[in-house]
C-alpha cells in the first residue's frame, strides 16, 4: 500500500495558473447550479401545496 502511495506523488504534479483557473470555474459553476436547483425547488414548493399539511 506504500509503494501504491508513493507511486501516486511520483507521478502527480501541482497545477499550472491556468488549470487552477479553469478548476475554480467549474467548482464556482456547481455550485451556482446547485443554488439556483435549490431556489426553483424551494419557489414550487412555496407558490404550490406541495409539502404543505393538509
């Protein structure tokens, strides 16, 4: 299990600029997605009787 580790940080690398750019893009995008999924479900359940007592 050592060497499988070891193998690992041989062969990684640490990003360049514009990986790390393009990276942060895409985290930023998830999570703006999931943000406005989050809105458009609480705004249905709000305008709707949905989840609601009866």
């Amino acid at each position: 299990m050592l060497e499988s580790w070891r193998r690992i940080f041989t062969v990684s690398k640490k990003p360049d600029w514009e990986e790390y750019k393009l990276m942060l893009k895409v985290t930023a995008l998830g999570i703006l997605l999931i943000g406005v999924l989050g809105f458009v479900v609480l705004l249905v359940f709000s305008l709707t009787s949905i989840g609601r007592p009866a």
